[in-house]
C-alpha cells in the first residue's frame, strides 16, 4: 500500500536531517535549518511535497504541543515572581510596537484595521529561538537573559486575546459589545474551569497515575488531558492554541508537571519541526530574490525598532545599560506565533497577498539572524558602551535588583539527590541539619506527595530527562548524589550529567562493586558499592574492638575505598605489618546477673580474680556511675558492669560463671 504522507514525511525529516546536521557544525539552532528545509522542499522551491497540507496538520500539532509545554513551565508562582518584568515590561514593549507598527503602515495608505493587526504581528518575537541559543550558550539565568523570558512570556499570553479580538476588529461582529461581553464570559468560564482543575482534579488524577509507576499510562493520560482541553476550547470556539495552553497551565500547579514536560518534549520537538518546515514553505522564493532589497531593509528596521522599544521597556524598569542592550538585542525578531496570528488574518481578509509575503520574508529572514546577533551581542554592547574587550563576558554589571531576582528564584551551590530510598533520605537529613541547600528528584508519587506535605524540597520527576535536571539547576549544583537501585538508569543519568557538566561533583551509589569501574568510567568522581561498604563497617567495628587505634583505622578504610576494594576482592593474605600481640589484649564488658555468695558481696583480694580465673578488672559501672579507682577492699553488687581484660578464652569462662 503506497502511502504519499509517508514519501513526504521521509522527505522532509531526510533533508531536515542534513540541514541541521551541517548548521550544528556551525552551531546554529536546528530551528533554522527547519525554516530553510522548507524554504528548500516547499513548493516555492523544489517542489519536493505534495501533501502540503497534511504537513500543515502535523505543524498545528506542533502548535498545541509547543503551547502544551509553554503553559506546563509557567506555573502561576513563576509569573508572580517575575511579574513586574512580565506585565510593565512586556505589556510596555507589546503596546508601543503595535502602535509604532501600526502607524508606520496606516501612513502607507492601509486601512486602520489591517495596520493594528500588522502591528499584532511585528510586536511578536521568538520564544523557541531565543530562549534555545541563550540556553545553548549557557546564559539561560544571566539578567538580560531573565527579562527576554519575562517579555517573551507575556507574549505568550498577549497571543491569545489578539487571536480573539482579530474578528472583531475584521468586522466580523455586528456587536462588538455583545462580541467582547462574550469573550470576557467566556473567558471567565475557562478560568473557573483551569482553577478547579488545577486545584482539585488533576493532581489527584496524576498522582493515581504516577502511583502505577507505568511511563506509558503516564503518557497516555498527560496527552490526552493536553488535546481533550484543546478540543473543548475549539468547540466553544476558542483556538486549539489557548485549549493548549490552559491545559498545560493546569498541569503546572500539580507536583507531576516537571515529568509530564520531559515526557512530551521529544514528541513537541518532532511535531515543532513540522510546524517550522511548514512555515518556511510558504515563502515564494521569486518574491523574495525580485524584491529582496525592500526586504532587507525591512530587516534592518524592524532591528532597529525592536531592538529599541524592547531595550526601553528594560530600561523603565532600571536595569544597568548592559542588561538593557543585551535583552533588546535578543528580541529583535518576529517570532513563531506570529505565523500561527498571520493565519487567522488572512481568514478574515486582514493580510494581501503581498503584505503576507512580504511579513513571512520578513520573520525568517530575522528568525535566521537571530542566533548570530546573540552570538556577537556581547562584543556589539562592549563596544556600544565602550568598555575594553578585555573585560569580555566577566565585565558585565549585574545590579543588586538581578541578584536578589536570581536569589529568590534559583538554587544555587546546591546539592541535588536523585532518589529518595534510605540511603536518599538519611542524606536529605544530614544535609538540613549542616544547613545545606538541597533539591531532591524522585519517582515515587506517594513519596514525593507525602514529603511535599512536610516541606521538603523535593520534585516528581525522572532524572534522565534533561528537563528534569535543569528545573533543579544542575548547572550552578555543587554536588549530586545518585541513590537509586536501578542500574540502567543510573548508568543515564550519568551519562546526562555528564553531558550539562564535566566538573560537578558525582557521587553514585551501587549494590554491586563489579558496577564500579563502569560507572567510574561513566564520569562518576565516587562510587559506594553498598555489599563493600558493608564489609567495611563490619571491618570498622572489627579493628575498634582490636584496639587499633582510630587515626589507623582511618587511614585503612582510605586505603581500602581508594584501591576500589581490591583487598576484599583476592585471596586471604596476612599482612607483615600485622601484630599478633593485639590478640592477646582483650577488653570486655560483662553484667553481673547471676545471685551467687561466689562473687557478690566479698572485697576483691579475697576473690582473686587474677589467679583464679586469668582476668583483670579495669573498671566498675554502678548504678550509671564510673568506678575508674579500683581498691582491693571494693566488693562486687548485682547489676554491675565490669570492664575486663585477659584472655579471649578465660573471659568467656568469667561470663559464663557471672551469667
């Protein structure tokens, strides 16, 4: 059976496969390379697809996942945190570039609803691509970084009124009174419903399901719950995006979240890249290269404009002129939901053909240079303040108001603890009694429910998924601790941590020593086979009760753990350093219990301890009182400890006579 969606699909990912493959030689975001496949395989190009529009389906489901997973990571305590950032700073960036945009193209003759949703468009920038190249470069918590992610999630959340209002100001609606009555209702509606889900349904219904311990019912339920919301929202005619987005915001409140995002990732990342290829196949190429000096000069206004009115919006909030510059730069671009915002405008006849085209070259064009700009960011702002290269990246300034934002918001020198069994909970322990600060990552939903409830800093969550170790900060981590009894997985988790961090200090621990060498191999700096380290407390109280002394016994069990166990590992060999001599020095401590005129009551040179039975007394416990001061006349009571010295052999006698 011929399958053309399938001739397409192996297309499309084939060419997007060696795209990306040659832009990661550059380190250039994969984004770009999706843009450019279907720039390449579009129908303006090679003319390689047929089923554009089955394509088109795939990317509206990358849209849904993309919001699904935007709305799971911006949990309501996230937007409080940040929300003078978020609401003064976006809502001031959105506003005066759609008024700027808007007025720029009215002055060219437009009609004043086209040009406000013109201004819809441009005031839009690109949360996939920013927010991925600031994380590629490791940037992802510096200051500037912060307030594009304060902006761009205002964005997030501006896009879905604009997608409401766009038919009311196409004239569609014959009352706009009635319409915005209407949404305001309907909105409300929503809300209600996200506020009891999160609150009351959801989490219950995630924690029966991570009780099951099975990733595939987890799956199931977190997709379903992300398209049944979707599809609601549709039906009462709403977009599929905000359905999406309410879905994920949902989720967020629950404990559960951070799994359900890792688990969608890869499926978002798939169907995004359809959404990308999509986009890039509806530039006409003809139109681009016959008008692409307009073009580029658009480009380089909407730079210029952005740039500015984002760099302000920071500025108003008095951020330093580096933060300022740093963020303006990172935001200059259209983003990826003004495409989605472009759709519903040409539904209602707000967007020409040519506008749109001249919007799409426009937003891939800046989309592509977007990563370049951040790359050269520092040195164009170096230069812009005029301060000496040599400073680089460590000259920056950082405010106080950035630190105590970063402070309040984010871990840091930190341990994360991977696990929460015994060996798990004893260190959480040791760790809140030594004042240190730590985050711990488990998979059991009961655990992890129950020790919410006691204020422990733990989240739900599987450690091999790279999500999971950013939402815990393992970039700015001192140390991790691996406690878990699932080998493959922890051989994972290594390999991940290894992957974000080569200098953080990881400690595993393993049941069986054979494991060692591989997980040291892994990047592990220690491991504590738990069948060992047994032998080893076993050995410890051993050589106490030989009375070696405790520096001695220290420097051994180094010696033992540092040679990787090798002494429990071959045949038995007496040391030449071993002095036989300590045998015959053995103290003990025995109870007197027995009622018998044979010891109790009769001063001690009568009884003749040493003669009689080959011991001596070192010491008397009476009553919790130490009688360190032995006297011949002393006699012995019912209930006392002795503390003895002789032969192992006639101290087992003794014991037995006193017993």
């Amino acid at each position: 059976m011929h399958l053309p969606l399938l001739q397409d699909i192996l297309i499309l990912l084939g060419f997007s496969a060696v795209i990306v493959f040659v832009l990661q030689k550059f380190k250039l975001p994969s984004i770009i390379g999706f843009l450019l496949t279907g720039v390449i395989i579009g129908p303006y190009g090679l003319s390689l697809i047929d089923a554009v529009e089955q394509v088109e389906i795939l990317s509206e489901i990358g849209v849904i996942l993309l919001l699904f997973v935007i709305g799971m990571e911006l949990s309501i305590k996230q937007l409080i945190s940040i929300k003078k950032t978020v609401f003064v700073g976006g809502f001031f960036q959105v506003v005066v570039t759609v008024l700027v945009a808007g007025l720029v193209h009215y002055f060219l003759g437009h009609a004043w609803n086209e040009s406000v949703f013109v201004g819809f468009l441009f005031s839009l920038s690109s949360t996939a691509i920013v927010l991925k190249t600031l994380q590629d470069r490791k940037q992802i918590t510096a200051p500037h970084a912060r307030n594009a992610l304060a902006i761009l999630i205002f964005q997030d959340i501006i896009v879905v009124p604009m997608m409401l209002i766009t038919p009311m100001i196409a004239g569609e609606s014959t009352n706009i009174g009635m319409s915005i009555m209407w949404l305001l209702l309907k909105t409300i509606v929503l809300l209600v419903i996200t506020f009891i889900s999160a609150r009351y349904i959801v989490p219950r219904l995630m924690h029966a399901v991570a009780k099951t311990n099975s990733k595939e019912l987890f799956l199931l339920v977190t997709i379903t719950l992300c398209f049944a919301v979707a599809f609601l929202t549709s039906q009462a005619g709403l977009s599929l995006a905000l359905g999406a987005f309410i879905a994920g915001l949902i989720v967020s409140e629950s404990e559960y979240s951070y799994q359900a995002t890792s688990i969608i990732l890869p499926f978002r990342e798939l169907f995004t890249s359809f959404f990308f290829v999509s986009v890039g196949m509806l530039l006409d190429l003809g139109f681009f290269i016959s008008n692409i000096p307009i073009i580029l000069l658009l480009v380089l206004a909407v730079f210029i404009v952005k740039s500015t009115i984002a760099a302000v919006a920071v500025a108003i909030l008095k951020y330093p002129p580096r933060t300022v510059l740093l963020t303006g730069l990172a935001l200059f671009q259209v983003g990826e939901f003004a495409f989605i915002l472009s759709k519903v405008g040409i539904e209602y006849n707000l967007l020409t053909a040519e506008t749109n085209q001249y919007f799409l070259s426009v937003s891939i064009v800046s989309m592509i240079l977007t990563p370049i700009v951040i790359i050269f960011s520092e040195k164009i702002v170096n230069k812009f303040l005029g301060v000496s290269k040599k400073l680089g990246v460590e000259g920056k300034s950082v405010s106080k108001k950035d630190k105590a934002e970063i402070a309040d918001q984010e871990l840091e020198n930190h341990l994360i603890i991977i696990g929460y069994g015994v060996n798990g909970s004893n260190l959480a322990k040791a760790a809140a009694s030594s004042d240190i600060p730590f985050i711990v990552i488990e998979m059991s939903a009961e655990t992890v429910k129950r020790e919410k409830q006691k204020g422990l800093p733990i989240i739900f969550g599987d450690a091999t998924q790279d999500h999971i170790l950013e939402t815990v900060h393992l970039s700015k981590a001192r140390a991790v601790v691996i406690a878990i009894s699932d080998d493959f997985a922890t051989k994972s988790i290594i390999k991940n941590i290894r992957s974000h961090s080569e200098s953080l200090y990881l400690v595993v621990r393993t049941r069986y020593v054979k494991e060692t060498s591989e997980l040291f191999a892994l990047g592990a700096d220690e491991v504590i086979p738990e069948e060992f380290e047994t032998s080893v407390q076993i050995f410890t109280h051993v050589l106490h009760n030989f009375l070696v002394p405790e520096d001695d016994i220290d420097v051994m069990v180094d010696k033992v753990r540092a040679d990787n166990y090798q002494i429990f590992k071959g045949e038995i060999k007496r040391s030449k350093n071993f002095h036989p001599t300590l045998t015959d020095i053995n103290i003990n401590c025995v109870r007197i219990i027995a009622d018998s005129n044979k010891f109790l009551g009769k001063p001690l040179k009568e009884l003749n301890l040493r003669a009689e039975y080959g011991i001596n007394i070192l010491g008397i416990k009476r009553k919790n009182v130490m009688l360190d001061s032995i006297q011949p006349t002393d006699v012995l009571k019912r209930g006392d400890l002795l503390y003895i010295q002789g032969n192992q052999s006639k101290i087992e006698q003794f014991h037995k006579l006193i017993k």
